[in-house]
C-alpha cells in the first residue's frame, strides 16, 4: 500500500496537468469570450459569487469569498456597473451601507459564462458514474478549503 507522502506526490503531477489543460486550452477566456462582453478573469469572478450567493451583498463580502482586498472588488464593481452588470442598491438592514447585486444583463452574462463551462465539465465526465462526480465534488471542495485555511495561517 502507498505511503501517504507518495500519494500526495502523485497528486501534485495530476493537479499540474489540470491547471496546464485549462490554461493551454484557454477555458476561462473562451467562456468569458462567450458572454460576449469584454470582462477579466477578476470581473467574471465577481459577477460569479454574485450568482452564487443569489442574493444582493458587500463589497467586504465579495472580498471575503474572493479571497481579496475590499479595494479590489470596489475597483472590479466600479466597472461592472459602469457595464450595466451590477448596480449598488441599498441596504434593507442599515440605509448608509450598499450593496451589489447583478442586473438582468449581469445574470445573463454570468448564467452564459456558467452553461459555457458547465458543458465542458459535462462533456469531459459523460463516462462518469453519478457516484465519481460526487465523489470529486465532495474531494475537491474539502481540497479547496482546506489549502485555502492553510495558505491563510501562513499569511
């Protein structure tokens, strides 16, 4: 049976191949490419944890899921809005504070970045048992998050 450390050493191979694949094949900017606007990996981004969430929020919020600095969203939001793709509206619980949420064209936009997407991750695991694609949803997250805490103590 393998060690744990040759596990891992196997592993870093495989996530080395993943990032060359989506990198060489370009796969974030063709699916930005297909919302047909103009936008960067950190706007789309945005845009996305908007999605997500499905509901308005803070700009410190974006931030904190985003992994950035308030400032930088601040920045991505000013030209989001200036798009049409976000507009701040206030907020409900404290009338001096706003919040960000996606326009009709901002949800269109993000809803065509994530079909984009979400038709290549379908193509690549059409062999997949509905098991493996659980399995790798359930894995991956608790990767990310788990490399997201311990990238953050070292910070």
């Amino acid at each position: 049976m393998p060690s744990e450390f040759s596990l891992l050493r196997d592993l870093l191979p495989r996530l080395n191949e993943l990032s060359g694949a989506l990198n060489r094949g370009r796969l974030v900017e063709r699916a930005i490419d297909s919302t047909g606007h103009p936008l960067d990996r950190p706007a789309i981004s945005v845009l996305g944890v908007l999605q997500l969430a499905g509901r308005p929020m803070r700009v410190g919020e974006i931030a904190h899921r985003m992994k950035v600095v308030g400032p930088h969203v601040t920045r991505q939001v000013n030209g989001l809005e200036e798009r049409g793709l976000v507009r701040r509206v206030a907020d409900p619980d404290d009338q001096r504070a706003r919040l960000v949420e996606l326009t009709a064209e901002g949800k269109a936009v993000t809803e065509r970045y994530f079909a984009t997407v979400e038709s290549w991750l379908e193509g690549a695991m059409s062999a997949w048992t509905a098991e493996d694609r659980q399995a790798l949803g359930t894995l991956l997250g608790r990767l990310a998050e788990d490399l997201a805490a311990q990238v953050s103590a070292m910070d």
